[in-house]
C-alpha cells in the first residue's frame, strides 16, 4: 500500500507506527466508544491499512514500533488469521464495524481496552505477553477457546453479549471447542446464536484472568481451562437464567478462584475441577429456582467459602468433592442439598450441632450415614467430641426413620434408656431411679423370708440392687420372697435391669467400634 492512498487519520498512524508512538483521536479522555458509528474521517481507519502497517511495516532505527491508536472509528474486516505479529497493538476506546478475526495468530500483545466491538474471534490465539479487555463491550461473541497466553488475560468490567439475545443460556451438550475462524461478516445476533457469548474452554492463562466487575449476558465457558494464577471474578455478573450462567468443569487454576459478591443467574458448574487453593463466594447470589444453582461435584479444592451469603436459589451439588475447609453459614443452605460422598476436614464457622444438623435432613435421596459419619468426624477435628456424639446419635435416630414400624422398637429402647451408648449417665439415671422406688417399696413393706431363721438381715437397698443387676448377688433375693404388688415390682425390675443392661452393652460395644 502507497502512503498516497492513505487518508489524513490513517497517515498519522502510518507515520507513529515506526517510532512506536501512539496517536489519540479523542476530544476528550472520558469519551465513550459507544458513539464510534457517528465518528468522521478524521478519525477513521480502514482495516487494510492496519493490516498492511502490522504485516510490512519496519521500526525506525534504534526504536520499537508498535501500533497505538485511541478513540478510532475502524472500519472493514480485520483478518489476521494465522498472521505471525511482532509488534505491540494497542486499540484501545476505538469502535469496530465488523469482527475481528485473530484465530490462530501469533501477536507480542494485544490491548483493546474500553473499545467496542461486535465480536472477536480469536481462538487458538498465542500471546507472548497479555490480552488486555478492559472495559470492552462485546455484543456478539468472545472466542477464545484454546487460546495460549503467557501472560494475564483482562476482562474487568467488561460487558459482553445482549440480554435477550440466542444462545444467551447455552447447553451443557454445546462444547465450542476449538474451529475455523469463521467468517467476517456475521451480524452480532448471529455469532450470538452460535455458542456461548465468552468462551475460553481448553484455553492456557500463564498467569491471571482479572475479571473484576465483568458483565456477560450468556454463559461464560472456561471448561477444561489451565489459569496457572487466579481467577478474580469479584463483582461479576454472569446472567444466563434457565442455563449454565459459568460453565467451569474440569478447570484447573493455580491459586485461588475469587468470585466475591458474584451475582450468577443460572446454573454455576465447577464439576470436576482442580483448585488448590481458595474458591471463594463471600457475598455472592446463586439465583436458579428449581434448578441446580451451584454444582461443585468431583471438585478437589482448598477452601470453599460460601460465608454470608444470601440462601441459595436453587440446588447445590457437592457430591464426591474433596475439601480441606467447607465454610458455609446453616441459612445459606437451599432445600435441596446433594452432598453424597462430599469430604471437608474443617467445617466452619464451628457451631452447635443442632445448627447443623437441620441442613443433612435435606439431602436430595434422603438417608445418608456417610453425611453424619462426615460431620461428626469434623467436630472431632477441632476437638468437640460432644457435638460429635450428638451427630452420631442423631445419625441412629434418623436411621430409625427409615425402618419398618415393627423393627423400631429396639431402638426407641436404647434411646431412652442410654442415647444408643452416647448418653451413658441416662442409664445411671434410670437405675437411680428405680433403686430409689424399690429400695422405698420394700422398706416400708418388707417381703417375708423363704426359711424363718435362716434369712440374712433384710436390706431394702441391696436387695433392689439384687433384682436389678443380673449378674452381680448379694445374697437378699434368694433369701426373701415378696408377695402380692411387692412380687410384681421385683418381676419389673428384673425386667428392666435385663434392659438396661443389654441396651447399655450394646451402646457402649457401639461406641469402642466407632472408636
């Protein structure tokens, strides 16, 4: 291309591109892209002048070029499709007519903060230093699936997709994996109606992915992604209700996954992934009535923090996940909790059993022993065997439930008289008790001996004792034969010392195996 044939706006970039200078279209610092349409020549640049200056263009000696355009209206297709870049670009608050295509190029960096755009197609892009989208609006598409980037990927408060727009929900069957580059000229509605508005599935992040603030009007989809770094998602709005608002499974990140405040409309799917650090919600909405709102199965995470936040809407699937801490406040919990198989060795903030237990009553297929055995191992993490015991008790009263009626009655026996082995001292009650009323029964009336002269002195209190024990005598109940009402309550309580001690061996055999 001649210098000849370039306009006055594309001349002054032609010539700060050697030099690496920059070149500012913009009245004023605060303008907004969004206007870009109605912008004139002054400050319009056709693609194929940017295309030729990246492609043939040559650094003046002793400098670095690089392309650094502000506030300009670009018009045309930018198609660097497999194009090799060895020069920053930096685009930032411009407006582009059509989508760029970038897929499988090879750029140094790539900077289009506070532009707007009607898509990009940049899957399988490599980037030696960073992708920056600062406070980009996307209304079509963002592609980036398989995309390699040494450096950090910027997306804070960012907007991308239309409410309302097709494709707005996704499909967890739509995979968007890697593909051609598409084609230049498809309008926004339909590169929104072709798979999810943000993809970054398969993507390699060398660093970070800052995403404080995004806004994405669809589902966002980073399944199968490495981030090496974090994800920061504080303040983000990822809108796709009825669908899959964040499609994360089998996400691998290095650090931690950051989503304070999140506010996800529709389902968040983090199935399968592998974060060693924290994934925290602090303060964030779930908001999926009568779907699930939050699935984290088959995760192996760090600490999964869901503190005060509001109660979830919808379900949450934790199932076979394996965390180091699980913090999450009783009210956060929804009705519907799949928890089968989940593993937490801390659980916090440490509170009451009866806090607690309210929430393992909600377990989607009911009855699960694995649930109590869980919590109350966590309670004896931190030391609190009570609570401990207290799950454990519970854990045999909710098995109870599930029996057929004629078979419960064991059980309500070893409840009452020893907590299942848990309330020992229930059963020192009982004996107290019924030695009490025994030892007063036969005090006031003595029973007779079997041979006049040859009996023991009578003692109300060991002869009692004599009745209840079953194994230990003391030589009064073989010596003394109660008659009428005397000989009926000498019947009760040898029965109910029987009772009382086969539930409290069985109790007490019940707790050694546990332990």
């Amino acid at each position: 291309m001649e210098i000849t044939d370039l306009t006055t706006a594309e001349r002054r970039v032609w010539e700060a591109f050697p030099r690496g200078e920059g070149v500012d279209f913009r009245e004023h610092p605060d303008e907004d892209a969004a206007d870009g349409a109605d912008w004139g020549p002054e400050r319009t640049l056709r693609a194929e002048v940017l295309i030729a200056l990246l492609l043939s263009g040559s650094p003046a000696d002793g400098l670095v070029c690089g392309l650094t355009v502000k506030g300009a209206r670009i018009t045309g297709a930018i198609d660097w499709t497999y194009a090799t870049i060895e020069h920053g670009i930096r685009l930032q608050a411009c407006w582009f007519e059509r989508t760029p295509v970038l897929y499988g190029a090879q750029l140094r960096a790539l900077v289009l903060s506070d532009s707007v755009l009607p898509g990009l197609m940049a899957a399988n892009l490599r980037a030696d230093l960073v992708l920056r989208l600062t406070g980009c609006r996307v209304t079509g598409r963002l592609r980036l699936q398989g995309a390699r980037i040494s450096g950090g990927l910027f997306l804070e408060r960012a907007v991308i997709g239309t409410p309302g727009t097709p494709g707005d929900a996704g499909t967890p069957g739509d995979t968007g994996t890697p593909g051609d580059p598409g084609t230049t000229d498809a309008t926004p509605a339909a590169e929104a109606a072709d798979g999810p508005p943000l993809q970054l599935n398969h993507a390699d992040i060398g660093t970070d992915v800052i995403a404080m603030g995004l806004t994405v009007h669809g589902q966002t989809r980073i399944n199968g992604a490495t981030v090496r770094g974090q994800i920061q998602l504080d303040g983000a709005r990822l809108h796709a209700p009825g669908g899959i608002a964040l499609h994360a499974e089998t996400l691998t990140v290095g650090t931690d996954l950051r989503a304070h405040r999140l506010d996800a409309r529709g389902m968040v799917n983090l199935t399968g992934s592998r974060i060693p650090g924290q994934v925290i919600f602090t303060r964030a909405r779930f908001h999926a009535p009568g779907e699930t709102a939050l699935r984290a199965s088959s995760c192996t995470i760090g600490e999964l923090w869901l503190n005060r936040c509001e109660p979830v809407q919808g379900a949450v699937n934790l199932r076979r996940s394996t965390l180091d801490l699980l913090h999450v406040e009783p009210g956060t919990w929804p009705d519907r909790i799949r928890i089968d198989g989940l593993t937490y060795r801390t659980l916090a903030p440490h509170l009451p059993p009866g806090e607690r237990l309210p929430a393992l009553e909600r377990e989607e297929s009911g009855y699960l022993p694995y649930a109590y055995e869980q919590l109350a191992a966590a309670y004896r993490t931190t030391g609190d065997e009570a609570a401990a015991r207290t799950v454990q008790l519970a854990k045999l009263r909710r098995h109870r439930r599930t029996l057929p009626r004629h078979t419960r009655l064991w059980g309500v026996l070893q409840d009452a008289t020893v907590g299942y082995g848990f309330r020992p001292l229930r059963a020192a009650g009982w004996l107290l008790a019924l030695l009490l009323t025994g030892s007063l029964a036969y005090g006031l009336r003595p029973p007779p001996p079997l041979k006049a002269g040859e009996a023991p002195e009578f003692n109300p209190v060991f002869y009692t004792l004599d009745l209840l024990l079953p194994i230990i005598g003391f030589g009064q109940e073989q010596a003394f034969a109660p008659r009428g009402w005397g000989q009926w309550l000498s019947y009760l309580l040898i029965v109910t010392g029987w009772v009382l001690a086969t539930t409290t061996a069985a109790g007490v055999s019940r707790s050694l195996q546990r332990q």
